[in-house]
C-alpha cells in the first residue's frame, strides 16, 4: 500500500465521517483511526455580524468553565468588561483563556460546551456599552 492509497483512505474517513478503518490486502493490514472527538461537526450557521465577535486564537475545545462543576465564566446577559476571561479553548492539554477586547453585553454564546472549534471560529458576540 503506497501513500497515495493511504490519502485515498483518510479522505474517505473523512467524507463518511469514520473514527476507525481497518484494511487488509495481500496479508498487510492498516488500521486507521482518528480521535474520538475528531469527527467533522456539522457547520453552524454564520453568526449575525452585528456586535463585536469574538473569535477563537486557535484549534482547541470550546470550554465555558475552568473546571468541570465550577460556574460558567459568562452567561448571556453579563456584561463584561476589556481582559475579562469569556472561555478557554484546550489545546493539546493548555488552556488558552480568551478574553474580552471590549466592554459589551454578552448577547450570544456560539458554540457549545466540549465542542471541538477552529482558530478564528466565531465563540461569542457582543453588545458593546
């Protein structure tokens, strides 16, 4: 099996959206698997642009508290203040704080807790005061 045929293979994982594969051929067997959580999640509505957006610094989980039963860092309706943490997005065991640039209210929240999200996804948008 030559690379090209392994390419062929993760992009058949990925378009059937497959955590494993197992292949076998002329007695060789490779097994491909990704992360649990490494599935494609469907792709969310654009946000309303009106506001300020605040967006994930990198690929990561989405995490609305610094710990498991701890309160949420905001919840819709706070109004928060330019440095205040909003979230952190975990990636590869760090936590990345992601802080308000500007005062505002916070209107929507747009991802979801545990939620795998790309560098510059669109995490909250703000009403600013």
């Amino acid at each position: 099996m030559d690379l090209a045929e392994i390419k062929r293979l993760c992009a058949l994982m990925r378009e059937e959206e497959l955590v494993e594969l197992t292949v076998e051929e002329e007695g060789r067997r490779i097994t491909l698997r990704r992360a649990a959580g490494a599935r494609a999640a469907p792709t969310p509505p654009p946000p309303k642009e009106e506001g300020i957006i605040v967006r994930s610094p990198v690929v990561g989980t989405f995490w609305t508290r610094p710990a498991p039963g701890e309160p949420p860092f905001v919840k819709v309706g706070d109004l928060v203040q330019p440095g205040q943490v909003l979230c952190v997005v975990e990636a590869m065991k760090v936590m990345n704080e992601v802080r308000a640039e500007a005062a505002g209210v916070v209107e929507e929240i747009l991802a979801e807790e545990g939620e795998a999200v790309e560098y510059g996804q669109p995490l909250f948008r703000l009403r600013p005061v």
